[in-house]
C-alpha cells in the first residue's frame, strides 16, 4: 500500500494520454488541430454540395433518355397505327400498339418523378451552396483558400491561415478581434476544443 501512489505517480508521467491531457489532440499544435476542424466543417459542405451537384447532372441526363425514348415511342406509335389503318385489324399489330402505349405510359411516370426529383434536388443544391456561401465568408476572414492547379488533386483548394507564426512558435496568438471571429465560424454548432483553447489560451 506504501508504494502504490509512487507508481502510480510514475505510470502517470509515462502515459501521457492518461489524466487531464486525454480530451486534447496528441498534437499540441492547437493552430494546426483547429486549421484542420475548420477545413474539416466546411469539406463536409462542399462534399455534400458536390455530391449534390452531380446527382443533378445524372438527373438532367436521366431525363435526356427519357425524352428520346419518348420521341421514339411516338414515332413508332404513329408507324403501327399507320399499318393497322391499312391492315384492318391485325393481332400482332395490335398488341404492339399496345405495349408501345403502356411504353409511353411508364416513361412519363418516369419523366413526373425524374421532374419531382430534381426540383428536390435543385432546392437542396441552392440552400447548400448559400450555407457553403456563408461558411467561406466566416472563414475568409482569417483563412486562405490557396487554389492548386493541374490533375492529381483531391481537392483543387487548401485552407490556411493568413497570418503567419514566427520561426519555431507553432502556436502563435491570433489578433483578439480574429480569435473571436474563428469562434464565430462554429456559430452553427459546438465549437471544437482546440480552436476553443487556441481562441481564448493560445501560448501554453
């Protein structure tokens, strides 16, 4: 029982995830940790935009093929009415009047919801892009959108701080006016501990 607090003591300083230090990114670079949580939040809008953006895209081409099979249907539609007006009547002509008519049938029940779809989708598209719209706004008063060129990215844009940090200090104070506008990025949600303490307890 003596010994138990002495090892315990010595368990804690070589287990430095343990105690208080556990709610805190291994990283101590709070400036680089809440960098990453800012491009983090607004990656997450742009991926869903994007996404949305393509889905729309499907959605226009869906509807190309469908108005061309539409057209197509039509014609023949007008072809075998033609024939049974010659023919008189004509089972086989018939029937494949019948199933071009229930054809045109489904493709307009599919061009209703093609049309439903994508209003849905153009709504969600125009709320995304002016959330993404405002976002890049909040951020842009302390953060840079480096643009890259050519193939090989992921991303065609990088997200880093405007001001720089002298030599060797990693976490360097922000303006006092800036800390409390990168606070204001999260106004939508809870701000991350590490731009919280790198706002409000920047030089550890």
């Amino acid at each position: 029982m003596f010994y138990l607090p002495y090892f315990s003591f010595i368990f804690f300083l070589f287990e430095p995830n343990k105690g208080f230090s556990q709610s805190l990114p291994r990283d101590a670079n709070l400036r680089e940790s809440c960098r990453k949580q800012v491009a983090g939040k607004y990656l997450s809008i742009y991926d869903s935009h994007q996404k949305t953006v393509s889905y729309m895209k499907l959605l226009k081409n869906k509807r190309s093929q469908l108005e061309e099979g539409r057209l197509q249907a039509q014609k023949n539609l007008t072809a075998v009415k033609n024939d049974l007006g010659k023919a008189g009547y004509d089972i086989e002509l018939s029937d494949k009047r019948d199933s071009i008519i229930s054809r045109l049938s489904m493709i307009e029940d599919n061009l209703k919801e093609n049309k439903k779809l994508t209003s849905e989708a153009d709504q969600n598209q125009q709320n995304l892009a002016k959330v993404l719209s405002q976002m890049k706004k909040k951020i842009s008063r302390i953060f840079n959108f480096k643009t890259f060129k050519g193939k090989g990215y992921g991303y065609k844009f990088q997200i880093e701080y405007k001001d720089t940090c002298p030599p060797y200090q990693y976490s360097c104070p922000l303006p006092r006016e800036k800390a409390q506008r990168l606070l204001e990025i999260f106004s939508s949600g809870k701000v991350p501990l590490v731009c919280e303490r790198y706002a409000n307890f920047l030089n550890w």
